[in-house]
C-alpha cells in the first residue's frame, strides 16, 4: 500500500464516528397529528464512508444537559469532579453524564444501590425479589434515574461510585431513507421524536430528541451499520413487496430513490400505514410522484384512525391476497417488512401465511413451509425493532 493511500484511510470507525452536520431538520406529520414525525438530512460531505439502501447508520447522541444539570445537582456534586469513564481516560462527571452514561433508564445495579442506601425503599426492595418482575417493569414505566434520586435523598452517592452504576450511552440506529446515487453527501431519516408526560415530568427520547432540539450547532457522530439480509435483490427486474408503516417506511423510500436511479426494471408495492391521512402520510407527495413516473407500480395504504374501524397494512394485504400470492409465486418477488416488531410485524407474518394457505390452497403445515423457504431463499426480509 502506498503512503498516499495510507494517509487518506478515513479514521473513522464504530469507536470514533464521523462528526457529521445537520442540515435539515423538517416535521413530516401536520398540526394535527398525534405524533411529532421528522425528516433529518444529515451532512456527510468528505466522510469517505459508504452505505447501501437497506442499511442503518448509527448516531451517537449527547443527553439532555438541562437533566444532567439536575442529576449532579440531586446527588450533591458540582459537575467538575474526575470520573471513570466506560472507555478512555477519566473525564469531568459532567461531561461523562452528557457523553458517556445513559442517564435515563434506571439499570438493576442503580436500584439495588439505591434500595441499600435509602431509608425508605421497602416497596422497590420486594419489587426487586426475581418473582416480581412483571410487577417492577409496570412499576418502572415512565420512570428515570433522575425520579429516584429525588424520591431518596437519604442515598447518598460520591460522583465515581454513581456513574458506575449506570450503562454506557449506546448508539441508535436509524434505517436509511435515501440513496446514496440520490444523495452522494448526505443520509436521510425519518425519526418520530419521543416525548411524554410521566409523574408530572417531561420524559424525551435520548437520539430522537437530541436530532429534534440540541444537533442544530453542534456535530451528529454516526457511523454505518451493514444489515446485508435487508438489500435489495440483486436482479433489478425482481418485483418487491415493501410494508413500512410510520417511520418503517424509510428503507423503501430508499429503495425506490435506487431503483429509479440505476433504472431498474422491476415492479414496486408498497403498503404505508399510519393513524390520518391528512397528517401522517409521511413522503406521501414523493410517493404519488414515483407512482405517476411509474417507479412505484402500486401504493396501498392503511390508516386507522379515518374511519371507526381501524384498519392497517396487514388488512391492505388481506384485500390484495390473490395479487400479492401472484407476485410473490409467478413473479418471483421479494417480501420486506419494516418496523415495529412487537405487534405490526407479527400481525404481517400470519397475514402472509394465511394469504399462501388460502390463494396456494395449501395446509397449514404446507403454508408455513412456503413461508421459511421464502426466508431461507432470501425473498422474505425483515428489519423490525
């Protein structure tokens, strides 16, 4: 290797992500809507890193210094004393409580600390006994380090005895949502930022509401993360079912940048959910227009507050059977799902294996064999969370 290549290696690497800009930072969802839906284009100008359509990109968010504040405050310290830090040299409490720890979700280790030292902790202490636990997580909704420590100011603490019962502050991944033959110096996001009331206090979303609030002056670390089994076909004349309701529809806004930008053959469906129509269709302008130059062959979509029936994607999918078995068996396309893992992408996979029984005529047990061969195939992807 040469000293010129050498030289030009870019430094950067999951330890040290690039210090990328924001440029823009624009709500998706209107006045109306029930969620706070944003679009984030992210500057990446001579970063010298690549992604595909598919991946994720890390970014490292700094916490809220306003609630940094109030936690050094709450436990006696002036923000200046050295602490360890979970990597690296020590650093200043306050600058580790911003960088380094996660400072919002009370971990085992903080409660027990706090059950130990407190006067009062009776409850917390039988709801740590390991029978209990359903009984602690619904205790725990909606509450952070910062409520313990004012519940318990008999707990008392040295700064380097507190940051080592806490986590390391851990990147989020958000799945791309452009294309890098589209935006050769940027990444895109579309991100719904997290806040809510909880025991008479603001709570916010660590990454979302650093993108939302505190990123405009100050650099956004990321880095890529490969999702290889999320790609594209590698035949751009293979047709591809997309369904990404809410923020899920990132990869396919993606997809459909690269295939219109390599000039891909194949047929594209999409199915979009999300509560109004008036206020949550998320690139709803950019989709009708895919559709009207022909990229996007199909948009179907599920909003369930518009009606008194609620209806989303998986029920879309339902109306299509005959149509998807068609370009799922005949045409050979692939299958993707994005988003939410604990209910949409469920109700999805038993809407897709009772589409195979009933438009395959196949059993059960036939059905379910169709459907893992689709996923042992390849042309069967999720990306949930």
């Amino acid at each position: 290797m040469s000293v010129e290549a050498t030289v030009a290696a870019p430094p950067y690497s999951r330890a040290n992500p690039f210090p990328a800009r924001l440029l823009v930072n624009r709500r998706l969802s209107g006045p109306d809507s029930a969620k706070d839906t944003r679009h984030f284009e992210i500057d990446l100008a001579s970063w010298g890193l690549s992604y595909e359509a598919g991946d994720s990109v890390a970014v490292y968010a700094t916490n809220d210094s306003q609630l940094v504040d109030e936690i050094i405050h709450a436990i006696g310290a002036t923000g200046d004393e050295q602490v360890p830090r979970p990597r690296g040299t020590p650093t200043m409490l306050r600058e580790a409580l911003l960088r380094d720890y996660g400072i919002t979700q009370p971990t085992p280790k903080f409660l027990r600390a706090i059950t130990g030292r407190a006067n009062s902790s009776t409850l917390l202490k039988d709801l740590l006994q390991p029978e209990r636990k359903e009984d602690l997580d619904r205790y725990l909704w909606g509450m952070e380090v910062i409520d313990f420590l004012n519940e318990h100011p008999s707990a008392k603490f040295t700064p380097q005895e507190f940051v080592l019962l806490l986590t390391k502050l851990q990147p989020r991944l958000y799945s791309v949502a452009s294309s890098l033959k589209v935006y050769p110096d940027q990444v895109h996001f579309i991100v719904d930022v997290i806040r809510y009331e909880s025991h008479g206090r603001v709570r916010k979303g660590v990454a979302s509401s650093f993108l939302a609030e505190r990123a405009n002056d100050v650099p956004v670390p990321v880095f890529p993360s490969v999702a290889k089994h999320f790609h594209l076909p590698e035949d751009p004349d293979t047709p591809i079912i997309m369904v990404g309701p809410g923020t899920g529809v990132a990869p396919f806004r993606a997809y459909l940048q690269e295939r219109k930008a390599v000039g891909a053959k194949g047929k594209n469906w999409l199915f979009f959910g999300s509560q109004h129509q008036h206020c949550d269709f998320a690139y709803g302008d950019e989709f009708e227009a895919f559709k009207k130059e022909g990229i996007l062959t199909r948009l179907d979509c599920a909003w369930s507050r518009d009606q008194p029936q609620k209806i989303y994607v998986q029920h879309r999918l339902m109306e299509n059977a005959a149509e998807i078995w068609k370009w799922l068996d005949a045409e050979g396309a692939h299958f993707f799902v994005c988003g939410d893992a604990r209910r949409m992408a469920k109700d999805v996979d038993a809407t897709l294996r009772k589409i195979v029984q009933q438009q395959g005529g196949k059993n059960f047990e036939e059905a379910n064999e169709y459907v893992e061969k689709l996923k042992s195939d390849k042309r069967y992807k999720r990306d949930v969370y």
